[in-house]
C-alpha cells in the first residue's frame, strides 16, 4: 500500500459521492439553461399567448404553439392506439403462450427494435408507409396516420418489455388457482392476471407515451410539418419536438427563446408522465 | 349467445402467436429491406473515402470517424461516471433519502427526450460555453444522455454480485475499495459491458443530440473544437434533402447493421451475465 | 501450568434490533490451543466469533456493549484498524465461498493485499498455505484452474489455506464440517491439531464429538449466555451444570 487505506478509503468514498452527484448536477443544468431562455417570453408574450395561442409566426412576435401541442398528443395518442394492443398482446404471448427456445429468441429480437435509429424509421415512413397512405387512403401521405403508424412501432419494445414483466412479477399461484377452478387459459389471463398485472401495463403505455411525444427526427420526416391543428388523420401535423428540430439551426433573437419556451412545454409534459408511469411501477412492486 | 370458451381459448393462442411474428416480421423486414437497398452501393470504397458534392458522390469515411470518435469519447466520460454512481449507490451507502434523490435524477435524466439533450447542449456548450458546434460539445451531451443507461445496468450488475464473496474479500482484510476493484468489479463486467454496448448503440443512431451540439461539417473532425458529423446525421441529410437515395440506403446499412452487431453483442454479453451465477 | 490468555472477552452484550443474541458473556482464550464453543442455534456463539474478526460490522443494527481484547488491545474502540485486525484474525466460514478465480489466485488474494508482489515469496506462500491444509498434494499439478472446479471438502480446505495465507494468529471457524464427508472433516481436524502450535484456533461447531475430538478447552452457549466453559476433557467428563449434561448427551440441541 503506497500510502494509508484509511486515507485512501475515505479519498475514494468522496470522488464516488462527486460522481453521483453529477447526475443531479446534469439535471439540474438541463432545467436551469432550458428554463433560463424559455421562460422569459411567457413573461414578455403572456402564458396564455404562447400555450393557447394559434399562430406562429416568431419573427412577427407570434409565439402561439397550441396547435403543436394538441398534435403533439395526437401522434402520442394515435401511436398509442397502434402500438399499445400489439405491444400488450406481444407481451402476453411471451409470458403465457411462448416456449422456452422461443422466448429466447423472440425477446431479444423485439427488443432490437428499439436499436433502429429513428431517422431510418423516419426514412423507411417516407419511402413505404408515406405513399401507401397518399395512394390508398388519402391525402399528400404526410400525415397524423403514417406518424401514428410509425410511432407505434417505435414505442412497442418499451410497452413490451414493461408489461413483460410486470406479467411476468404476477405470483404462480393466481395462475395456478384460476386454471384449477377449470378456467380456459385465456380466461385466467383475461380475468386474472392482467387485473393483477393492470399498473404495470398502464405505466408501460404512459413511458411508450413518453418516447412518442419526445421522438423528433422519425416525425418531422413524416408528419408534413404543417403549422395548424389537423383535422382529419390524413392532415400534415407540427409537433412541439419537430417544431424545436426544424427551426432551432437558423433561429436567433426572440425566434431562438421562443423554441426554447417549447422545450419548456415539452419537458413539463414529459416529467408528467414520467412521474405517473413510476408511480404506477412502483406501486406494482 | 354466448361462445364456447374453448373456442376462444383456441382463437386467442393463434392470434397472439400471429401477433407475435407480425411484431418480429416489421424487424426482419426493415433489416431487409436496408440489406438489399443498401447492399449494391456499399463496397470498401464507400466505406473509406471521402465525400464529395456534398455526399452525392464518393463514400462516407469522415462519417464513420466522426461517429466512432464521438461515440469512443462519450462512452470514456460516461463510463467512470456511470460505474462509479452505481458503486457508490450500491456498496457505499444505505438506502437513503439520498439516494432516493440520486435515483430519481438518474430516472429524470433517462426520460429526457433526446431533442430536449439537443437543445442543452446547445445553449449550455455551443453558445454559454463557446464551444461552437464541435467534437467537443457532442461528446458532453452524449456523455449525459447516455449516463443514465449506464449507471442502471451497471447498478443491476453490481447487485447480482453474490454477497458473500464480498464477505470472504473482507475477512481476507481487504478494505472496501479493494473488495470493490478486485472481486465485485471482476464478476459485474459483462452486465456492466452490457450497458456500455447498449449505450454505444444508441448514441451511434442518435441525431436530434447531435447535429444542434456537433454540427454537420462534411469534414473530418481533427481536434475536439472541430465540427463533424456521424452516420446517423449524414443519412439524415441525404434522406431529407434528397441527395442521394443511393447513398442514404448506403449509409442507412452501415448504421443498421453496426448498431445490430453492437446490441447482438450486448445480448450475449447479457446472458453470460445471468448464467454467471444461475 | 500458567496459560497466556489471546483473546479476553468481558461482560459481552450484543443486541440485534431489539434482540439480545449475547446477555453479558465473559470467557478467556488461551494462547494455541484449540477452543471449541458449541450450543444449540441461537445460541450467540457465531454472533460471538463475528465480533472477533468486527465482520459484524457488515450487519445492520447491531448495538455492542463490554470488553474484547486481543493481546491486551481492545478491538472494540474506534482507533484500531478492521483491516489490520482481520489480518491477524482468519476466518473459515460454514459454507467454502472460493473467490471465482484460480486455486493459485484464491490463496494469493491476501498476501497481494499486503503488498507482497514478489513471485517467489507468493509461490512459496502458496504451497505453504495449502500443505498446511492438507490439500497441496490434491491440487499441486493444476494451481491455475477455477476454485469452482474442486470438491466440497477441498473448497473448504482451500478457504482454510487461503486464511493461513496471511498468517494470522488466530483462526475462527464458524462450523467448517458441516457440509462435509468424513474423509474431509477428519484432513481438516488433522490440519487444525497441528496448526495450533502457531494458530489459536476457535471453532464454533453443535458438532460436540468433533468438540471433544479435537479441542483443548470448551464452552457451552445457551439463548445468548454461557452455561459452563472449562477443559474440553472435564466438560465432557464431569460437567457442573446439568443444561452441559444434557446437551453433550443429545438430549437436546
């Protein structure tokens, strides 16, 4: 030993301690910085101006991003109807129905999913899902339902592997005391075990949320951009992430503030459902 | 009327399984359609020359450098402080309302979006700190988006470390630290390898982080103040504007397949894990 | 004969949350010699060892009151150094924990720690430490394979080797046959009678004719106290209180 452990020792405990105070640090300096330039145009603009106001036009002092927001829950809500049914019925076949050898091969697999880079599922919306809507559906293509589709796949590995094992955390013996009471298999999932697994799901649909509303690079791909609420899931649509992507490289002045007043929008909602889906996890265990 | 639930039973098992492999099918066929689309256009040419004409001709080599330098850095940064959160949250401290607090910024940093990195670290190291759109600015906000990854499998690694090898360590008179570096560390490294390939991989598909900190300089970045960029913002801006499909599929399978292989091998890295002590 | 007294324990009282797991216990340890405490479960003597080597240390709410001095030097205040006193003080665990590393490794864990570089001196650390356990003769041709390749009995005398790697001068043992076949039990019986020339040794064991086999002096723990501590040969013979009776004839335990 060069010099004394108990020096050493204590040396050491405090550089660990730094360390993990680091992550506070971080997010504290996200918050501040974000904060520290969004909030001053609330002030300048008025609240009500910015969140409730329709128009954006930020080099004319127009700072309205309600349409963004309604459409940014639009994508959220319409991955949510696309990805959460097959996310769940995934999650179910994997616990209850899959082999052994299966499941192996299948978990890493979905799970992989989450590895594409959203620009290439924001590529491969524009090349095939893009012109499939415009020629069989409607519309120019770039629109709330291609968004929705495509988002949809990329939240289902969050919903899949939150709802795995929150299924997965349900005690054999519900399972066990359902089937011996003669219940079909489906029925004792059904009636049962999603009953018992209900928070664990739920917090997995609001954390697939939470990555929908926040995905940026996939959406201004395909969502068309456009600067009004959507009134039809084949209308273009701007949401607040897109709306931070497009600009933010060229903006100065109020133009710059007013793109960070939307990342303070959108870190509000986030840490929301942040907050809701631990919750729900943490009462699960 | 009511159905028989045998029947049902039987209807739901078919489409769950269908459901199942339609859910596998979308992976498979995204990966194949990057295969073959990209397949005719990547050769060792594209790979390791220069582009030109903003990327319309020639290959992506400042792309792949500039993608494997931010990533190498980042993960330098990131690992030291992410494995050493994660000891002192597990083997230097009890269950605290302190480390309640760490543990909710570590969760507050995981669900930060990755445009809303992007916006930090633009504001905070581009412009508060002159760091312009640089190397340097990328790796800093890498390195906290991909702290968060880190210190959880690493926590989880350490955890499933069986206690009493730390006991026998101890009663061998070793101190805390030495336990920690000679036997907790040792057993811990594949989970925590896993992390850090996890972290790799998504830091070499990340975009909204990278081009408002890194920038989107054709060029090979040469010093950390330099701008540059990675593969995911290059076939980001052949795709969007329209430059060249050729080369955007081209691009598109060298960060498909290396973000695959990279994952791939944190899976395994995984499973040696468990089995380790199973 | 006068004997010098290792370990001096005084008025010794452990509480555990709110249980008392030793009510105010007083026992000398003498020099080399082999010292068997035995008891039912329950009976404080592994909390008892724990204070010895201060690897009670690692349990949550403990609260320890009284006296244990090592040579005269009490281990109980906060100046002295933990790392120092498990040095001094080896432990043999019930269940053989190899560290998942070579046989080699296993045994030169310690010394490492001390500083020792040298790969001489390690090699002959190595072989020394594993004679004396008995076990060298079994493991000489393959040193460099995982620990977690050998047998039960060979795992525990390897942990018993990989003790006396940092020549402690003393040794607790916290029931270290009762997993094992008789064969090994009796090599590490052997191996103990001939280490406490150098060693004192303390084994913790509900085992009592291992106790009266192999042990020197022996005490008897009941719910925390302890009922009677003396020669291991009188305790077995004439023991005073009648709880000893009982226990060394089976009636209960």
């Amino acid at each position: 030993m060069t010099n004394n452990p108990i020096r050493k020792e204590r040396f050491v405990k405090w550089v660990l301690v730094v360390f993990a105070l680091s992550s506070l640090l971080f997010l504290f300096l996200i918050f501040m910085f974000i904060f520290f330039e969004g909030l001053p145009l609330f002030h300048k603009v008025g609240l009500k101006n910015i969140i409730l106001g329709f128009k954006w036009a930020p080099t004319k002092g127009f700072f309205g991003i309600f349409p963004m927001i309604v459409s940014s829950f639009l994508v959220t809500f319409g991955a949510l109807v696309i990805g959460a049914p097959m996310g769940l019925s995934c999650a179910i076949y994997l616990s209850e129905y899959s082999g052994k050898k299966m499941k192996m091969f299948l978990k890493p697999a979905l799970e992989l999913l989450a590895g594409i880079p959203s620009v290439v599922y924001g590529f491969l919306g524009v090349v095939y899902i893009v012109p499939i809507v415009r020629d069989h559906i409607g519309g120019s293509g770039f629109s709330l339902l291609a968004t929705s589709i495509i988002l949809g796949i990329m939240i289902l590995p969050t919903i899949i592997s939150i709802s795995f094992d929150s299924i997965m955390s349900v005690p054999k013996t519900y399972r066990e005391g359902s089937l011996a009471m003669g219940a079909t298999k489906w029925q004792t999932i059904y009636k049962v075990i999603l009953p018992a697994a209900r928070s664990g799901i739920l917090a997995s649909f609001i954390l697939g949320m939470g990555r929908a509303i926040g995905e940026t690079m996939a959406v201004i791909m395909i969502a068309g951009n456009a600067l009004k609420i959507p009134s039809s899931i084949l209308d273009p649509l701007r949401t607040l992430t897109g709306n931070i992507a497009l600009e933010l490289a060229y903006a100065t002045g109020d133009h710059r503030l007013g793109l960070f007043s939307t990342g303070v929008v959108l870190l509000v909602i986030i840490m929301i459902l942040n907050y809701i889906a631990n919750f729900g996890i943490k009462r699960r265990t | 009327m009511r159905i028989n639930p045998r029947f049902t039973n039987k209807l739901v098992h078919i489409g769950l399984n269908l459901q199942a492999f339609f859910t596998v099918g979308i992976l498979v066929i995204i990966v194949a359609i990057i295969c073959f689309k990209g397949f005719p256009y990547v050769n060792f040419e594209f790979i390791f020359a220069y582009p030109q004409d903003m990327g319309r001709i020639g290959g992506i080599f400042p792309s792949i450098a500039g993608t494997i330098f931010l990533v190498l850095l980042s993960i330098l940064l990131a690992t030291p402080l992410g494995v050493g959160t994660a000891i002192f949250l597990t083997e230097y401290t009890k269950e605290s309302v302190f480390t309640k607090i760490i543990r909710f910024g570590v969760e507050s940093l995981a669900g930060i979006p990755s445009i809303l990195y992007g916006l930090f670290g633009f504001i905070f190291f581009v412009i508060k700190l002159k760091m312009g759109w640089s190397l340097l600015a990328g790796v800093l906000t890498i390195t906290i988006m991909i702290l968060p990854t880190i210190i959880r499998t690493s926590e989880e690694a350490i955890k499933a470390v069986p206690r009493n090898l730390r006991i026998v360590s101890y009663s061998l008179s070793a101190t805390k630290w030495e336990t920690v570096t000679k036997v907790v560390l040792p057993s811990a490294i594949p989970g925590i390898l896993t992390g850090i390939m996890l972290s790799v991989g998504r830091a070499v598909g990340e975009t909204a982080a990278v081009i408002f900190t890194m920038g989107s300089s054709l060029r090979l970045p040469t010093s950390l103040f330099d701008s540059g960029r990675t593969m995911a913002v290059h076939f980001y801006i052949l795709a969007r504007e329209g430059i060249s499909m050729e080369k955007a599929y081209g691009t598109a399978l060298v960060l498909v397949v290396s973000i695959l292989l990279i994952n791939i091998l944190a899976y395994y890295l995984m499973n040696k894990a468990i089995s380790r002590y199973s | 004969m006068i004997m010098d007294i290792k370990i001096a324990i005084r008025r010794l009282r452990v509480t555990f949350s709110k249980n008392e797991i030793l009510k105010g216990v007083t026992v000398d340890v003498y020099k080399n010699t082999i010292t068997g405490f035995m008891g039912p479960s329950g009976s404080g003597k592994s909390s008892l060892i724990s204070i010895i080597n201060r690897m009670i240390d690692f349990e949550d709410n403990v609260r320890i009151e009284g006296e244990v001095r090592i040579d005269g030097q009490s281990i109980l205040d906060g100046g002295h150094d933990n790392v120092e006193l498990r040095r001094r003080v080896g432990t043999v665990f019930a269940v053989p924990i190899p560290l998942p590393r070579s046989i080699y490794e296993n045994i030169a864990y310690g010394p490492r720690l001390k500083g020792i570089g040298d790969r001489a001196t390690l090699h002959y650390i190595v072989e020394d430490s594993l004679k004396k356990a008995f076990l060298w003769d079994e493991v000489k041709d393959r040193l460099g394979i995982s620990a977690l390749k050998l047998s039960g009995g060979q795992q525990q005398r390897l942990c018993l080797a990989r003790t006396l790697a940092l020549k402690p001068e003393i040794i607790l043992l916290d029931e270290p046959c009762s997993g094992l076949d008789p064969i090994s039990t009796a090599k590490i019986e052997d191996a103990l009678s001939e280490l406490k020339k150098d060693i004192t040794i303390i084994l913790v064991s509900n085992n009592t004719k291992q106790i009266a086999r192999i042990t020197d002096f022996a005490a008897f723990f009941y719910l925390g106290e302890l009922i009677e501590y003396d020669a291991t040969e009188k305790l077995f013979t004439t023991p005073s209180m009648k709880k000893t009776e009982d226990y060394i004839q089976g009636k209960f335990g």
